[in-house]
C-alpha cells in the first residue's frame, strides 16, 4: 500500500476543475465521476491514468473508496 493516499475528489480539486469538466476531461459524464467519488462505481484503468495526468497524481497514491 501506498504511504499516503488522495480521494478521487481531492484529485479532481487539484485539477481546480468541476465534476463535469474533469468528466469532460475523461470521457465520462459528471454522474459517473460522482459515482466514482462516493464509491458507487470505480474508474477502469483507462480513466484511472487520465485522472493521474490531469490531477497530477501517481496513480499508486489514488485512493478509490469501495462501498
């Protein structure tokens, strides 16, 4: 496990971008990134990568919570 980890929304905050920009960002709509935040659904591996880019963090420290 990674020494620290950061929220799906806090990576979205590091972007400075709404849900339905980083959505937009993705390829995905502001429900889905919702979703992804509140654990409801997870991003694949795809999406997981374009996050890191536009966050700016690793991938290894993206906590994705699991309901």
């Amino acid at each position: 496990m990674a020494a620290f980890s950061v929220s799906l929304k806090a990576c979205r905050a590091n972007a400075n971008m709404t849900a339905d920009d980083f959505g937009k960002e993705i390829g995905v709509n502001k429900a889905t990134i919702l979703k992804w935040e509140k654990g409801e659904t997870v991003p694949d591996a795809i999406q997981l990568h374009k996050i890191s880019q536009l966050s700016g963090v690793p991938i290894d420290f993206i906590f994705i919570p699991m309901a």
